[in-house]
C-alpha cells in the first residue's frame, strides 16, 4: 500500500468507500480510524474526505504498521514491497 503506483488511478481526495478499496479494511475501520483521528482527514458534512497525501502517510505509519490482524491487501502489500526491495 506504500507504493503510490496502488493510488495512481484514484483522486487527489478519496471518499472513505475509495479508501476501502485501496486499503481492503472495512468501512467500519476506516471510520473509526477517522474518529480517533489516526487518518487525518477533512471533514465535509456527512462524510469524510481523505486527501491522498494525508492516506500515504497514514500507510507508512508506524501504527498501520503495526496492527495485529492485517486483512489480505494489507498483506499482499507487505509482500510486494519486500519483492520489490529484492529485485533491487
């Protein structure tokens, strides 16, 4: 997911549905993420707009990072990234 080619085809600014997509973390978790303020995003009633800078840094973060039960895309992501570093 740290890999900004996974969000070249998405806007400057994603919806928390596009940020479910990109990430494959449910709707529920994006959401509450946002609330406790672990994913900066820009609050425009009823719903939350999440600029695409904002969700990188989110996806590098140490607490992303570390949570304990990744969903599959957030795998593949750890897989593609030590691939990449391998073909280096």
């Amino acid at each position: 997911m740290a890999n900004s080619r996974r969000f070249m085809h998405y806007p400057d600014v994603l919806t928390v549905a596009q940020v479910c997509e990109v990430t494959g973390y449910q709707r529920h978790t994006i959401l509450k993420w946002c609330c406790k303020g672990l994913l900066k995003t820009i609050l425009q009633t009823p719903k939350y707009m999440i600029p695409k800078v904002w969700l990188l840094e989110f996806v590098t973060s140490d607490f992303f990072n570390e949570i304990s039960r990744k969903c599959g895309k957030h795998y593949a992501a750890i897989k593609e990234i030590g691939d990449s570093r391998k073909a280096r």
